[in-house]
C-alpha cells in the first residue's frame, strides 16, 4: 500500500480536521500518524497527516479528490508520496564537517534524499564529492562575479531539479533574489553565538570571553543575513578546562548534528513557515528511526 503525507496551512477554524479526516477516509485511506498545531496568536492552523491507500489511490487522484476540501477551508494542502525522495544540493566552502557528515548519513541510508550535486567556490572537497560519485560544481565567487556565480548556481538547480538547498557552511552571503526566488527551500547552518561573535574565528573569541555553552543554530535563509526561521538548536556544555581547539571541534559536532536534524525535519515535511518563526513536529513512527540516528 502506498504511504502518503498531508500537510496543511490554514486559518485557524472550527470542523477543519474532521473534514480532513472524513475526506481521507471517503477515498479509502487509512491515518497512521497526524500531528497538528493551532497557534492562538496568529490565528493559524497548521497539520500533518501520515496515512496509506487501502484502496491503492494514486497522488493525482488524491489531490484532485482533496482539492474541495481544500478550497472550502483555503488551506495550503500538499500531498506527498513518501516512496518520492527530495533533490538536494549541498554547497560548501572550505569547512567541510558538515558536507562529510551528510554524505556519511546519506551512504548509510540514514538521509534518504537524492543528493544531485555539491557546489563549491573551492577545489577543497572535489575528490571527497567525486568519490561518492555525486556531481561536483566548482563556482567560484568573487565580488566582480557574484551575479554570474549565482547564475550558474541557479542554472545547476534548474537542471538538476533541485528542491531544497543545503549551505553545509557555504561562507558566502546568497542575494535578495536568490533568497526570495528559494524562500523557503533553502537551509543554512551556524553558531549560536550570534550576535555577540561575529566575523572570524567565533570559537576563539568565545574562548577569550569563558564562554561555557556552545550551540548551533539551523534556519531557513532569509534576505536577513542568518535571521531566518529557526528549525532547529542544540548546544553542548562547556568547562574551565578545555581549550579553544576544544571549543571548535565541540562546535562542529554540534553543527552537524543540528543541520542533519533540520534536513531531516524538512524532507519529511515536518516543518511549516509560521511568519518568522517554524512549527516542527516531532518525527513520526515510519521516519523515527532514520531521523534518531546521529
């Protein structure tokens, strides 16, 4: 039986989940899991709904099937087949914990995305990426070619499909209109220590200042340089005792896993765009425990 995920968005109002649920089940499908918020200070609703076709529904004819409902309550609904995995391109710089650590998962089974390239304005990680056999991109920018770059960066996402970003600490500032024409699709990842420690070497200034909490922050990019909507934090304790050297590989542990989590949260379609802010829910039973590990 096919395994399908319902996401919706819409005004907060009364009888919308029973009508989700009577629609689902007029067209033979069975809830598995459902999970569903309803923010009181927006006055927004938003859900999610894993379920199967017992009667062995396709995803053209369930959209059609839900569009009424959809248009009665003006929800922003999509349907997903579970068995369809998100195109993802990772970018990256000269930092590379991140981009090893998503290859790990991705090797394992433990991200299950279809990575369609690596794009980088270095040299640094190209045999990594190539001994994976994923497609890598040398672009490199420069302040006299920013808009070329971006160009050519958009042109692999238009040929490669690409459905969602990943910057696994990509060192360069996207513009406006990439932001805006991505919005939503594109996930960043830093330290936490922003705004107190900005501009290089974040770890040693902390290290300077007797910081005792490392953190690491995932987030949707925004034309606001790293003030998107959250997805996803983590920190580690820190101790008298322990070194700047310390600080940043705790610091890298930290961002991996963060990042991994938030790619996760998205490519099962856990997470919505609340303003400026996210309603994540928690991983459900069918995706736990590949989103557990790491």
């Amino acid at each position: 039986m096919a395994n399908y995920v319902l996401t919706v968005a819409c005004k907060s109002t009364r009888r919308v989940v029973a009508a989700i649920s009577n629609c689902l089940a007029d067209q033979g499908c069975k809830i598995i899991d459902s999970a569903q918020f309803d923010d009181l200070d927006t006055g927004r609703f938003f859900m999610r709904v894993s379920f199967i076709s017992e009667e062995g529904g396709n995803q053209q004819t369930l959209v059609q099937t839900f569009k009424p409902t959809a248009e009665a309550f003006e929800m922003d609904a999509t349907i997903y087949d579970t068995q369809k995995r998100m195109k993802v391109l990772l970018m990256v710089s000269r930092f590379g914990h991140c981009l090893n650590d998503l290859l790990y998962r991705w090797k394992i089974g433990a991200l299950p995305v279809d990575i369609v390239g690596v794009v980088s304005n270095h040299f640094d990680y190209q045999k990594v990426v190539v001994n994976h056999d994923i497609p890598f991109h040398h672009i490199p920018v420069t302040k006299a070619n920013k808009v070329q770059a971006e160009t050519r960066i958009m042109d692999v996402v238009e040929q490669t499909g690409t459905e969602l970003i990943v910057l696994a600490r990509y060192m360069q500032i996207l513009s406006d209109q990439m932001c805006q024409k991505m919005s939503g699709r594109i996930i960043n990842i830093h330290h936490s220590f922003l705004p107190s420690f900005k501009g290089a070497n974040p770890y040693k200034q902390a290290y300077e200042r007797g910081v005792k909490l490392i953190g690491a922050t995932a987030h949707y990019v925004t034309a606001d340089l790293d003030e998107g909507p959250i997805i996803e934090q983590d920190i580690a304790r820190i101790t008298h005792a322990q070194s700047a050297e310390d600080y940043v590989s705790i610091g890298r542990d930290v961002e991996s896993q963060v990042l991994a989590r938030a790619m996760h949260a998205h490519i099962h379609h856990r997470c919505f765009i609340n303003g400026n802010r996210t309603v994540v829910f928690p991983p459900s039973p069918g995706s736990y425990a590949s989103e557990r590990m790491g």
